[in-house]
C-alpha cells in the first residue's frame, strides 16, 4: 500500500485503523508513533513523581530566633518518576517545573525546659514565608521530643533545591537536634505546564513524520514537497 496525503476540515474513522503493522486497534490501547512507524499500545498507569527521605539524627538545629539551614535530608527511602531525584544532606533537586507538595515531620529534642522550634522549607537557599507547627519540649515526666509539621504547595522550576531551615521561638536557647524515629519529608508532583506536541507547521517537514500538520496557507502544499505517513489539515481559502 503507498502513502497517501488527506487534505481534510474534519475527520470521521467509521471502520478500524490500522498500524504500520496492519493491526487493527482494540480496545483500550492507543496508537504510539515508532522509530519506523506506528504500533497500537496499551495505555500505560499513571506513574507518580515523588520521592520520601528519612531525616538524619542528632543534627543541630539553630538555638537562635532566625531561621538557619538544617542540614538534615537523610537517605531516599521512596522515588518514582522517569527522571530521578538528586538528593543531598542539604537540598532535593526538583526534577522539573510544576506544583509540588512539600511536606515534612520533624522531630527535635533539647536538654532545655521549654525548648520550642520551627521548621520551614528553603527554595535555592531562602527560607519560604509559611512555617511549621511549633515543637514545645516539655523536658519533664519523661517528654523530652516535640514534632514540626508543614505541608504546602510551591510552584518550582525544574532543577530548583529544596531545604530546611530552622528557628527557636521563645528565649530558651538551650542546644537541640533532629530524631529520625517519628520524622520524614516527602515532596510530590501535583501537575506540570501543558506541553505541545506533534502538531508542527508545513514549512517544519524534518520533524512533521509522522504527526499531524496545521496548514499555514490557504494553498495546499504540492505533493512531491510533503512528507509520508504526514495527514494535513488545511483551511479554507
């Protein structure tokens, strides 16, 4: 069967379509475009972009009123999504550019009466505006440990580092450190930018193969000058 070129407003499949394979689609697959043609595919499960890290014990958080960074990021104990995550004691990576939801459980203990501190996350090194719930350290009848908790939603660009950072609140500026029992961060894609592709204009024929092409011109382009297995889509004059 040779190629064939479709000028067209509108299209109405009636009958089966078929692949490069000459395989009919069934249902619930769709067409993917290949190295050498087009083959019908399962439509494959939504992968979520997350990853989870444990946070690291007996690192020092500030004993001041001002925010200063926590380098406290522990291993990566969960990650899914194609691209990776990079991850240091100090900052996760962003893979790419969209909503994220950040959260974190942070537990600290002080050997101060009253010792209470807040968490909050840092974009590129600056402290973000939203802060965490405040941990009171009681230090008496055995409650020596307090937890933080943050969740938010950020707008990040794609290779964007998220951080720490704590803050004591109140006078009691006795030393205090992280627990890992009981603490952990996690950060989420929630959507990204909508992104188009396969759709190019006439005059971009080296990457037309194979996608669907908007005509820029009321005149239909010459047949020895498009490429194959390419359906164009012309306006009326």
């Amino acid at each position: 069967m040779g190629d064939k070129i479709i000028y067209t407003d509108d299209i109405h499949v009636i009958g089966e379509l078929y692949d490069s394979n000459n395989q009919p689609g069934e249902t619930g697959k769709t067409l993917v475009a290949t190295a050498t043609g087009s083959t019908w595919q399962e439509v494959p499960a939504g992968i979520p972009v997350l990853v989870t890290t444990a946070i690291l014990n007996g690192i020092a958080v500030t004993n001041n009123q001002t925010f200063a960074a926590v380098n406290c990021i522990g291993s990566q104990i969960l990650n899914s999504g194609s691209e990776g995550w990079d991850s240091t004691s100090s900052s996760i990576s962003v893979p790419d550019t969209g909503y994220y939801q950040l959260s974190l459980a942070v537990t600290t203990t002080s050997a101060g009466a009253r010792a209470t501190d807040v968490f909050a996350f840092t974009v590129n090194g600056t402290v973000q505006t939203e802060e965490s719930s405040s941990a009171y350290i009681r230090n008496a009848n055995g409650i020596n440990e307090a937890g933080c908790v943050l969740t938010v939603v950020k707008y990040l660009l794609g290779g964007d580092d998220v951080g720490l950072a704590s803050r004591r609140e109140g006078t009691i500026t006795a030393s205090g450190s992280t627990v890992s029992a009981r603490s952990g961060l996690s950060i989420q894609a929630l959507g990204r930018p909508a992104v188009t592709t396969g759709v190019v204009s006439s005059t971009e024929s080296s990457e037309a193969t194979r996608n669907i092409v908007i005509g820029t011109s009321a005149t239909p382009p010459d047949v020895g000058t498009v490429d194959t297995n390419t359906i164009y889509l012309q306006r009326e004059a």
